[in-house]
C-alpha cells in the first residue's frame, strides 16, 4: 500500500474478523487487516472472534504478534454468537465486520469510514468480489453465480451481510439490535439484524469502492453448492420475513406472499431452464436451475421448513 496520511477519525473503530477452524485463512488476512487499520488516525483495533469451540485460531492471532490484533473465544456454537460477541467487545463507536475468508482492497478501511462520515448512517455496505481456487467447470462458469451486485455509491439498500459491513454501535444499541441466536446454525441472523434495523429506521448506505475479495474454495464450485446456497437463500428470505411480521394474521399474509412468489420463481425458472435445453443455450439452463432452487427454498421457507447452513463436525 503506498505511503499516504492515515485518515483522521473522532470516532474509534474496530475490525472484527469471525473465525472458525480455518488457521490458514485467518493468517492471511491478519497482516492485512493489522495494515488496515493503520490507515486510520488513530489506528483502529482489529477483533478476532473465535467460534471453535477448542479455540485453535488463539495460535495464529499470538503467532501474528501485533499491538492492534486482540483475540477473544467465543465457544457457543453459531455464527449468531460470534457475531453479537464481537458487538459487546468491540467497545468502540464503529464495528466493521469481514469475513476471514476475504481479503480487503487497498483503501477499504478509510473508504468506508468516509462514506459514513458523509452523513453518519446506521451501516455501510461494500461490494464483494469473487476470485477462485481453480477454475469453475462450465455449468457453474455459465450461470456467473459468484457474480455479485454493485451499486453506486451513496445508494440506500435495504439489508446486508456481514462480510463487509460498518455499523454505528451507537444506532444499534439504541434500537437494542443483537443477531438472533435462533439462526446461528440455519443462517440468516445477518439478513434478519439488517432488515430490522431497516426497520426501524436506520439507514444502510452502499459505498461501491470499498470492496474485498472473496476467495472461493474448490469446494463451493459445484452444482451442489450453488444449488444449495440458491435454496437457502431463498429459504432465509422466508423465514426472516415470517420473523419480522409482527401478528398472526400478518404472518399469514406473509406466508400466502411468499409462497406465491416462491411458486412463480419455480415455474418461471423451470421454463427458463426448458428453453435452454432447447436452444442449447447453457447460461440460460443453468440460470433457471438456480431460480427454481431459490423458489423452492422460498416455499419450504414459508411453511417452517428451515435449511441449515453452518453444519459443524
């Protein structure tokens, strides 16, 4: 990174980095979140949240040897704990939130920080963008399924995950915000906090150069796996939607609009997918595939039927 003036900030900032059983990971993202935070005035502190409940990643954290990088162990099971973990250490005015598995571009920190300090809003969003381990095969390449949004900056968005995101703790707090236990396994707690915060008010602000890199595992380059993130997603739309209904007969309504939706997205991809075997088009195929999975997983959703993400040996 070159040398620049290390961007002055009022408030205090923390990076956390969840983490769970990928040593590997984790040391490759450390020395370029301890750079980071660096580039802030004063330094920020970088949080290393650990979900293995034998607490491996300790080693790694003491093994990188920085002033700036605390370590803390976070033994209960799910993603939900090691996210509302890292709320109640960070102890600053600016929690950012990226995934171990990630790697930040050169001025994402301070990109970040300066959206917010435009207008100080309840979160910021980045893009992610995809890099593989090898080279997707050609039905998973066809349907560009690691293809992620990108908007302008300074647009307003409704949810986000927690893989790149900025929140003012002060505006969560006040809204009493934490990340629901209850999806710390099935996924979705993240989907679930931003919605609520949406809510409630709080506004969720893109800033479109603030990206990180995700580093997709030749595990996730399948069929199988995009199929089965296509079904929980949908099926976590669902569910959170359910949650967040405030009465029985709202519930209702939501259920009968989601299964609607549900089983329009299956019968719309499903002709998708029929044209493309016709036409010998691949992408289209592929891509109707994928919307019938999402569909199906909006329906299984609606009617209580919740896909576990985060299974766990």
């Amino acid at each position: 990174m070159p040398a620049q003036p290390a961007l002055p900030v009022s408030q205090s900032v923390t990076v956390a980095v969840l983490t769970y059983r990928r040593p590997g990971d984790l040391a490759a993202v450390l020395p370029a979140l301890d750079q980071q935070a660096r580039t802030l005035d004063p330094p920020a502190g970088v949080l290393v949240v650990d979900n293995d409940p034998d607490g491996g990643a300790r080693t790694t954290v003491v093994d990188h040897g920085s002033d700036l990088v605390r370590y803390v162990h976070e033994p209960e099971p799910g993603i939900a704990a090691a996210r509302n973990r890292a709320l109640t250490e960070a102890g600053t005015d600016l929690l950012v939130f990226i995934d171990d598995d990630e790697r930040p571009s050169e001025h994402w920190l301070v990109d970040l920080v300066r959206t917010y300090l435009v207008d100080r809003p309840a979160a910021v969003v980045g893009p992610v963008v995809s890099e593989y381990e090898r080279d997707p095969d050609a039905w998973v390449a066809a349907g560009r399924f690691f293809d992620r949004r990108r908007l302008p900056t300074g647009t307003t968005v409704e949810l986000a995950a927690t893989n790149n995101l900025l929140l003012d703790l002060a505006q969560v707090r006040r809204e009493g915000l934490t990340f629901d236990l209850g999806l710390g396994i099935t996924g979705g707690s993240d989907t679930l906090f931003t919605r609520q915060l949406t809510r409630a008010g709080g506004r969720l602000v893109w800033c479109d150069s603030a990206l990180v890199v995700d580093v997709v595992p030749a595990s996730r380059l399948s069929r199988e796996w995009v199929l089965r993130r296509a079904f929980r997603s949908g099926n976590s739309w669902s569910h959170t939607s359910l949650l967040l209904a405030a009465s029985p007969r709202e519930r209702a309504v939501q259920r009968a609009v989601l299964t609607t939706r549900g089983t329009i997205r299956v019968v719309a991809g499903a002709a998708r997918a029929g044209v493309g075997a016709v036409t010998g088009s691949l992408p289209h195929r592929v891509r109707g595939v994928r919307t019938v999975a999402r569909g199906a997983g909006l329906v299984a959703g609606a009617w209580g039927s919740v896909y576990s993400e985060y299974r766990r040996p």
